[in-house]
C-alpha cells in the first residue's frame, strides 16, 4: 500500500514533496527493521531451559514495568523453553534470540562458535553473565519408601531413577557430572566412578528430552522412586504434587552455572540491542535478585543470598573444574558421540544389556 502510493506521487513531487518522501522513507525503514510493533513498544525473544518457566514469567513482568516506568517504551518478552543443548541447537538454526538464558555454558558458546554471539561475552556482565546459580537435589516419594539419603542410593536394584537424558539436557549433564562427582571427589578412581554411573543409568527406564517432560514422567505419570533435577524444580514438583512428593539434599553435588547472553548477531538485525542488554543488566538488580531466590534459584548478590540463607539447605558444591579441565573438556569427555555417556548407555554398554 505504502509502495503503491509512493509511485503514484513521484510525477507530481516538486522539491518540499521530495523532502517530505525522504523522511516517510527513511522512518518507514527504520521501522520495519525494528523488532518493535509500535514507536512505544519492542519485543524480545528469551530462548531458556526447561525448568525456568515461572522464574521467566516474573522476571520479564518486573522488567517491563521497570522499563516502561524508566524509558515509557513497553517491552513484550517472548519464551522459549525446551532442554538445553536443543534449545542452543534451534538458535543456530535460525530461532531468532535476542538473548538465551541457557543450562550449560558450552551450549551458550556453542552459539557463540556458530558466529552469532560475539567473543568475550562472559566478560560483559557482572559475576561472569552468571546472575544466578543451582545445583542437583533429588525428590523422591511421600515418606521416602525407598530411604534414598545419597548417591549410593541409587544403584541399589530396587530404586528407580528419573533423569533427562544428557544428549539434549542441562539438567542431564549435571546430574551424570553430579553423580561422577561424588566418586572422585570422595577419593575414587575414575573407573570406579565409570561403574557407578553406569549402574545408575541402568536404573533409569526413561530418558526424556528436557527437565520438565521428566519432571512430567517422575511427578505425574507415577514413574521412578527417585527424580535427579533442578533445586528450583523440585521445589516446584513438590509444591504440585500436594504433599505427595519430598526433597532430599545429597551430601555432596555440582554446582550449576547457567550464564546468560545476548545473541549479538540477532539484536543487531532486530536492532533491538539496548532493550536486550538492558533486559539481561536488569538481572543483577535488588529487585531481580529478590525474584531469583524466591523462585528457588540461588542469587549471585552474596547479599540477597545471605538473607535467603534458610530457604537453600547446605550441600557441597563443586564446580566442572574439579572433575574436567573445563566446560569444553567436560562436554568432549562425557556427552560427545562416543564419549562416556555413549560408553555406558549406548547399545552396547552394561547399562543396555
């Protein structure tokens, strides 16, 4: 339409007409190349993890009414969620992000080595882009029936356990890292950690794709004696369930690490890049931190955390550095095509005999 009446002008323009037109054209430009559906309002894309939903949903609500209050532009903040290492997958094919809030650290740099996040991006937000942190707790049923205290536990021949499988899951990876944790950093060998977690993974009758289709599984299908996942959603699971379900902390876990990232090739094409950086600064912020620890995940100010101190039961907590030489070295060791996890679930492991 804007087209059609922009030749049936041109023989007629004399000089101010041509002026007028520049503009028209240069504002219709600008804002069909804004992700914005008016000069008043931007919309983000957030592609996340599973079990982040509800944190998402009050944080992005709090945000707009901070930036509207701050700048009168309404922001409208579009999720996505599946597991983890799908979700990285989707933003390299195309699934225009303007930020992801992933799991795993190597799925936000395998974006990052795909050319779409820049160099250097944990370093241009505060605590390393970690606005938050977790770790792996386990849920079992009313009463425990089963006496699932530890990691020992759950090689027993009568324990069921539920995890997401660490093909295409955060929470996957680190309850298998958690589990391999929890030999070598009690003086095991790396063989004897291979068995364990081999016998643990025998134990496990599904392998769903992401955090929550297991929580699903474990919390309403009735599935498993014992669900591995997020300390945020078994908080969730346990409030669902109506007292049918308990947390146990084990004695020793991994310290999970989901670090954030604005996808800087798509906020520059969506020209939506102040908004984005704006949306994930806004995480570090009082208000935001006081979010985080009330949806279950541990805030990176020592401060708020400190004041949630009896919501977040102690466990040791180790980082990937104490288990592999980094992210890098984890991912390659555990979770690539032939690496340990393949070893002991694959068709010709133990696991699947």
């Amino acid at each position: 339409m804007i087209n059609k009446l922009i030749y049936w002008w041109i023989p007629v323009m004399n000089m101010k007409h041509v002026t007028i037109l520049a503009v028209l054209v240069s504002t219709i430009g600008v804002t069909s190349g804004c992700n914005r559906g008016s000069d008043a309002s931007v919309k983000l894309t957030n592609v996340s993890y599973d079990p982040t939903r509800e944190l998402w949903k009050e944080l992005n609500k709090s945000f707009a009414a901070d930036y509207a209050k701050k700048n009168g532009i309404q922001v409208d903040v579009e999720q996505s969620h599946g597991g983890s290492g799908s979700q990285a997958r989707s933003v390299i094919e195309g699934l225009p992000a303007d930020v992801v809030t992933l799991a795993m650290y190597t799925d936000t740099d395998a974006i990052a080595k795909a050319g779409l996040i820049n160099e250097g991006w944990q370093e241009r937000l505060p605590n390393g882009a970690l606005p938050y942190f977790s770790t792996i707790v386990f849920v079992v049923r009313k009463g425990n029936p089963k006496q699932v205290q530890d990691w020992p536990d759950l090689i027993r021949e009568d324990v069921a356990v539920i995890s997401p499988s660490p093909k295409t899951s955060g929470n996957g990876k680190l309850s298998l890292l958690a589990a391999w944790g929890s030999i070598t950093l009690r003086g095991g060998s790396e063989d004897e950690a291979k068995q364990f977690v081999s016998k643990l993974y025998k134990n496990v009758p599904v392998l769903d794709s992401g955090a929550r289709g297991a929580t699903t599984t474990f919390a309403q299908k009735g599935i498993g004696d014992v669900h591995l996942t997020w300390e945020n959603e078994a908080f969730f699971e346990v409030a669902e369930s109506g007292g049918e379900l308990e947390i146990v902390y084990p004695s020793i876990s991994i310290k999970a690490e989901p670090r954030v990232a604005v996808v800087d090739k798509n906020v520059d094409a969506r020209q939506t890049r102040e908004v984005a950086e704006a949306y994930l600064n806004y995480l570090y912020t009082p208000e935001a931190q006081e979010i985080i620890a009330g949806q279950h995940f541990r805030p990176s100010n020592p401060d708020v955390l400190r004041a949630h101190s009896k919501d977040f039961q102690g466990v040791e907590l180790f980082t990937i550095q104490q288990i592999a030489s980094g992210w890098d070295d984890a991912q390659q060791k555990f979770f690539s095509d032939g690496g340990i996890f393949d070893q002991i679930y694959g068709p010709t492991s133990d696991a699947a005999k």
